[in-house]
C-alpha cells in the first residue's frame, strides 16, 4: 500500500504549476457544495451522502494540490507573495 501512495504522490508531482493551481481552485466549489445541499428538501439520510461525497472531493482537490504543489511550489508562492507585498 505505501508503494502505490507514493507512486502517485511522485506522479502528482510531476504535474504542472497550472494544474495545481486548478486542481486547489476546484475544491472551493465542492466546499460550498457540500454545506450548500443541507439547504436542498431531501432526506437527512441523502444528505449526509452528499455531504460525504462532496466534502471528501473538496479533500481529494486540497491534498491532490498541495501534493502536486510540493516544497518547490510553495517557495515560488512565498517569493511570488514577498515581491507583491514588496511594491
């Protein structure tokens, strides 16, 4: 099991800075969804599934760009923040 995680965590590093940049936008619309559709008319048991299934999207999305983000990422987001802060 930690074979295959770790696949996919190196795989999901070799994706684009646009993609983890798209990949962590997409949980913004999962997040409001899945605490959105406990306004909706439909049985509680209903909504605890789309609440399951949305929020563990919006989870998959954070993680999933965060990994594909890694160390490199996050230091060109703080020296991308510091120049912007900067002027």
């Amino acid at each position: 099991m930690k074979n295959i995680l770790k696949e996919i965590k190196e795989w999901l590093s070799r994706l684009s800075f646009r993609t983890e940049v798209i990949v962590l936008v997409m949980c913004v619309p999962f997040y409001i969804l899945s605490f959105a559709q406990m306004a909706l008319p439909i049985s509680a048991g209903l909504k605890g599934v789309l609440w399951f299934i949305l929020f563990g999207a919006a989870k998959c999305c954070q993680y999933g760009g965060l990994t594909i983000l890694g160390v490199e990422g996050v230091a060109r987001l703080r020296k991308w923040w510091k120049e912007k802060r900067g002027k």
